[in-house]
C-alpha cells in the first residue's frame, strides 16, 4: 500500500495551480491521501480560495490523473475548507519557488 501511496504523491506533483508555478502537493492543497483495501482512492483537498477559477477542473483533473494509476480501482476528490488554506501550508520548496523565504 505504501508503493501505491507514493505512486499518487507522484502523480499529485505533476498537477499544478496554473496561476501558481507549483504542484498542488508542493502548495498544500492536499490535506489527505486514503487509500482502501480494495485499491479506491480518497483525497480530501482543498483550494487556494473557494472562488479558485479552476475548482472545478482542478479536482476532476486530479481524480483522473490519480484514477489512471495502474493498481488504482477508483478516485474521489473531497474538496474541503476547514481548515482554510494559507502560504503556511506551502513546503519550504514551494516558498521558495514563490519568494516567501
């Protein structure tokens, strides 16, 4: 399970923001990663804003790439609010990559 965990993390690092240079797992916008005995997927993300202008391709874009992953049975995105995402969240590569160190 640990392999597959890693194969969505990888997965997740080729999606980005495209307002932001920075892949949505760099940002933080990924709260959660599940994953079930029967392969199923579950994320629980968030955005950098509830009026984000990708909030809905972004996610489908995200269950697709992480649903396409050999091994994978299914993927669902939750996307969620609390708590709310702040430049705290980034890591320290994507701070930065974005000028906040």
């Amino acid at each position: 399970m640990i392999e597959l965990e890693n194969k969505v993390v990888e997965v997740l690092k080729t999606i980005y923001d495209p307002e932001i240079p920075v892949d949505v797992f760099e940002l933080g916008l990924i709260y959660e990663v599940n994953i079930d005995a029967d392969k199923n997927v579950s994320i629980d993300m968030t955005l950098t804003s509830p009026n984000c202008p990708v909030a809905e391709s972004m996610p489908k874009e995200v269950e697709d790439k992480v649903g396409a992953i050999e091994g994978v049975n299914s993927a669902k995105v939750n996307i969620v609010f609390d708590p709310p995402w702040d430049k705290d969240m980034m890591s320290e590569e994507a701070k930065l990559e974005l000028g906040f160190l």
